[in-house]
C-alpha cells in the first residue's frame, strides 16, 4: 500500500494499521499562537520534502477532566489544529467520507481518543474516516473584544478542517461530494451548529448528531458577561494583555470563571459554549431550522436511555429532589408527578436521571427533528438503551456510552470498564455499525437486518431503539415529551 500523500500543503508520509492506512496529526490550519490566538484559522504553512503522518499530534490545551480523557489530561499545545485520516487506501476509489467531531463540554477531548478508531468503518463499511482537533474552553469559545471571530473560533476550526477535507480527501481515497459529519456530545452540538451555518455550506451533506441538539449556544449578553469576567479572572484589561499570557493562565482563569458560572450564566449553563454571532450564526440552531436553515442535509440523531446518569444525577437524596428538579423546571410539581405516574417504584435518583436526560438531551433532539421537518428535512431518530452492567448497574444507557457501540471498537481499552461485563454485545454494535455505514454510504440507515427506518415524523413518531431488543418504538416517553411542552 502506498503511504505517501501528495497534499496541498506537501507530501505526508502515513502507516499501515490493522489493513488500513493511518495518516495523523496533519495540519489543517497554522499555529492559533501569538496574534493568531482569539483569532479566526488561517491557512498552515507549505513545507519542503516528507512530513512524518504516523503519530497524532497534541490536542487542544485542556486541563484534567472527565469522560473519554479520564482525569489526566493528554498531552496538549497550543498548536493543535490537525486533522487524521483513516482509509482503506489512499487510492482514487472515491469513497464515503465521515467526519467526526470529538464531544468533551467544549472544554476535553481529542480525535485521537482509541474509541474513535476508525478500522471497522474502513474495512466493513469502505468509508473513510476523519477526526480533528479544535480550540476548546476559553480559547475556542470566549468573545474576546477586539477579535472579531472570538465566541466561535472553535466552530470555525471545525469549518477549516472541512475546507481541508474538500481540498484533499480525494487523494486520501475519499469523495468530497459525499462527507457525513458526525459527533457526540459536544460533537452533536457542533454538527448540529454547523448544519445551519451559511459559512459551512457545501462543505458535507448529511449529519449525525449524538446525545446532542441545537440549542446549546449563548446569547449575545451573555457570552459579553462571560468575557469581562474571563478578562477578569486573567488580571488583563484587554485582547492585547491576553495574548501575553500562557495557555495555562488562560486555562486557570477559564477554570475560576467556571466556577462562577451559576451567577454567570445560570446554574445549568456553561460559560464557554459557542455563542450567537450576527454574521456567523444569527440565532439558536434550533430556531433557523425551523426557519429552513440546513434543510437540504439528511440527519440522524438520537440520545441514549439515561444519559445524565454518567454525571452522578443518579445519586440524588429523596428530600434533595425537588430542589434539584427546580433548576430545570419551576416549580417541578407537576413534572415530578408526571414521571411518578409513569414510573411508579422508581427512586429519587432514577427520576432526576430519567428528567434532566429529557430535559437535556431527549427533548431538544425531539426538537431539533420537529424543527427540520417543519421544511420537509429529513431527519432518522434513534434511542440507545443498552443497560451498563458496571456499578451495579448504576449507568443504565449512559452518555457516551453508544459510542463503542457505532464505532465498533469494543475492544478498546478502557470500554469494558463502562460496560461492565466480559461477555460484551458484539452483535448489538454490529448492528448499530452497520446502521451508520448505510447511512454514511446511502443517505438511508436502514439494513438488511433492522426493520424498515422510516424518518421521525410528527404523526408517528417512530425511533429505532438499539438494545438487548432492538427495533422501531412508536413515540417513547410520550408522555414526558407532552410534559416539557412549552418549557423550554
């Protein structure tokens, strides 16, 4: 197999992995670095004779959290933007492409996460299959005055990556005119964000949008109230002082100010989110769909069956409940006696999961579909619901926890911790792998072995629930979903 690649920047030399060819850590954009930081990506720079592909490069500066990264942080440098391509051969075959955009709160992550693997979309599926870096917390996110980007030059790496997929797939054996994007968690948000952004259009044709919607972006005032305090916890007065500091001091005031975020920005949101833009991105996502925003793309999405489970909601006290449930609904009478109904025996804690996961996560996805429908989008909605065996049990169908499952990488380290079993279900993330792979390939994720998938419409509502019985669901949580009506 031939592995090097003439790119537009210069020739790369990837390796061979697994019956596929892995090439990593190449640059899709220059350094963010010095007056380039806060600032919008600017091309890389050209360079002479062979660049060494076989290693990823350095995620985005981050300090320790949770989820996929653990609580160690990988190794990080400002100068993160790059870019992996995993292929069945860097051949002329012009093959399905996938993007993925790595999830993290906007503030963790890397592409280079082993459960990101793309081996089994390259051998089972023929598809080509990309993951990226991207600025994240305060240096992909905070509107910084005097740079007028700032507030989403994270977004706008993920549109350079794009821009490079487009540039150069085709000699990575992929096809430019059939990229799905794909992401979870913030991944979803992105994807979903980048659906309805005039400045990404024609850079890909469908999306995947897991465990995350369209309605998670600050609002002008906002993101302006989370800048003084960012500028404020830094000890400098403006955009020339910041770009001064270290990534670490950027990192420790991004950390103060998210300890403030309740009175920032309300107890439930996150200070360094994408925000509303006036070129950019005019509006929630979620709103210029139902204007007719994105409505050319085909889309799945889709949430999983306890997804707040993962950040301990589960362990709420019988008598901290109420006060707990108030933060998403005011007074939470009603709801809580909705879901007792028809919950009857559950606990506090298996409320407050089932509740902040609608609130969060189901419903907004619920939302997004609707909003896409009202222009005729096509738009495949899932339920994840395969039930954790670690911890007793305590995951159920947690966030991220679908994610071996489309990737197929099961056999990953650290993935049968979060299962908690030894006998883990191959035959389950076949399933849901092959469902992706139709998708990616056909615009369509139905398979041979799954039931016809028709998309989500209002009068039926049907859903594709992976789990120990898969198969299509007629409007689960139906009542839930009449509940949060006009709450958010």
């Amino acid at each position: 197999m031939e592995l090097e690649v003439e790119t537009t920047n210069g020739t790369v030399r990837g390796r061979e992995r697994r019956g596929v060819a892995l090439f990593a850590g190449m640059p899709y954009a220059a350094a963010p670095t010095g007056d380039r930081r806060w600032a919008a990506p600017e091309p890389p720079q050209a360079w002479e004779g062979v660049r060494d592909a076989t290693r990823f490069g350095p995620a985005a500066p981050q300090l320790p959290g949770d989820g996929l990264t653990s609580r160690v942080a990988p190794a990080w440098d400002e100068d993160c933007l790059s870019l992996n391509v995993c292929t069945p051969s860097p051949d002329d075959a012009a093959r399905a492409v996938m993007v993925w955009i790595h999830g993290g709160a906007y503030h963790h992550g890397t592409g280079a996460t082993p459960w990101y693997d793309g081996t089994s979309f390259a051998v089972r599926g023929d598809i080509v299959v990309v993951t990226i870096n991207y600025r994240l917390g305060a240096l992909g996110f905070c509107r910084m005055p005097g740079a007028p980007s700032a507030g989403l030059n994270g977004t706008l790496d993920q549109i350079a990556a794009l821009e490079w997929v487009q540039d150069n797939i085709a000699r990575f054996g992929g096809d430019p005119g059939r990229v799905t994007i794909a992401g979870e968690s913030a991944g979803a948000f992105s994807v979903s964000t980048l659906s309805v952004m005039e400045r990404a259009a024609g850079l890909f044709g469908q999306v995947i949008a897991q465990s995350g919607a369209g309605h998670h972006v600050l609002d002008f005032n906002v993101a302006e109230t989370v800048s003084g305090a960012f500028l404020e916890e830094l000890g400098v007065a403006d955009l020339t002082a910041a770009r001064r500091c270290s990534a670490l001091e950027v990192l420790e005031a991004q950390q103060r100010v998210e300890g403030r975020a309740p009175t920032l920005v309300g107890s439930i949101q996150d200070p360094f989110y994408p925000s509303v833009h006036a070129e950019l991105l005019p509006g929630r996502p979620v709103d210029l769909m139902a204007g007719g925003a994105g409505s050319g793309l085909k889309m799945v999405t889709g949430t999983n069956g306890d997804e707040t489970a993962l950040f301990g909601v589960g362990q709420v006290a019988e008598d901290k409940l109420t006060h707990l449930m108030a933060n998403y609904a005011d007074p939470p009478d009603a709801l809580l006696a909705m879901y007792a109904d028809e919950h009857p025996g559950t606990t506090a804690g298996e409320t407050a999961v089932r509740m902040t996961t609608d609130y969060l996560f189901r419903i907004p996805a619920v939302a997004m579909a609707e909003a896409r429908e009202i222009n005729g989008a096509d738009t495949w909605m899932y339920l994840f619901d395969w039930k954790s065996r670690a911890f007793d049990g305590a995951l159920g169908a947690s966030h991220v926890l679908e994610i071996p499952f489309m990737f197929n990488t099961l056999d990953r380290p650290g993935v049968d911790l979060l299962l908690g079993t030894s006998d883990l279900p191959f035959a389950l993330a076949d399933q849901m792998h092959d469902s992706w792979i139709a998708f990616i390939r056909s615009g369509d994720p139905t398979t041979a072995f799954l039931a016809d998938w028709p998309p989500y419409r209002p009068g039926h509502r049907w859903v594709m629930e992976f789990s120990d019985d898969p198969g299509l669901r007629r409007d689960p949580g139906r009542a839930a979903r009449h509940a949060w009506d006009g709450l958010r």
